[in-house]
C-alpha cells in the first residue's frame, strides 16, 4: 500500500512494529487512527482480519535464518 500521507505511512510502520510484538491492543489502536484519515488498515485479503506478518511482503524474501 503505498500512500502520499507521511502520517499514514507513519502509523503503517508503527503498526507493523506492533503485529510484529503481538501487542493486538496497541494494533487495534492504529488501526482506528488510519480510518479516521481515511484509510483503511493492511488485511490479509481472505478474512478481513489484519495481515499476518510471519509471511514477507510482495517483492521482499524472508531472511535466511541459518548461520554461518
């Protein structure tokens, strides 16, 4: 979701650094903050429920976890 608002994109980080420490409080939070800017929070386009970041984003891989 690209946006032209930079306090959209704010709250979309803040927001995925939230989902990424499972803090659902603070995520729900966020997600009222965009709506009210008018736009609509990040979902994982089968439920309707907020995406699960566990899965990289389009165009990105998920980083190697072995070492070396």
């Amino acid at each position: 979701m690209a946006t032209e608002d930079p306090m959209v994109a704010a709250l979309l980080r803040e927001r995925e650094g939230y989902v990424g420490r499972g803090m659902d409080d603070r995520v729900a939070q966020v997600d009222e903050q965009l709506k009210l800017r008018g736009a609509e929070p990040p979902t994982d386009g089968k439920s309707g429920k907020p995406a699960d970041r566990s899965t990289p984003p389009k165009g990105r891989r998920a980083r190697s976890t072995e070492t070396t």
